[in-house]
C-alpha cells in the first residue's frame, strides 16, 4: 500500500509542476514542496498504522 502511495504523491507531484491543481494552497509551482510535507506524513501514518496493528 505505502508503494502505490508513494507513486501517487510524485505523480501529483510531477503534474502540478506542469499545471498548478489549483486546489486551496497549491496554487503556484512553487507550492509542491507542501505535496511533499504531506507525503512524508502520509507514508509516515501508514507505516506506523501497519506496524502497531501486529
């Protein structure tokens, strides 16, 4: 699961380096460092999730 997330970010990523989404807070290129913030804190609550739940 964390792999197909992880291929997801750095596709919405790579797409608002072509084309802002436009979303509320990612509306210029420059603003894709917080799609990386939000990665690293999703990939990080999957793994800790995965992990506890053994």
């Amino acid at each position: 699961m964390s792999k197909v997330l992880a291929l997801l970010i750095l596709a919405m990523m790579a797409l608002h380096l072509v084309r802002p989404l436009g979303l509320p807070g990612l509306k210029q290129r420059r603003d894709v460092w917080k799609i990386a913030v939000a990665a690293l804190v999703a990939i990080g609550a999957t793994v800790l999730l995965s992990h506890t739940g053994q």
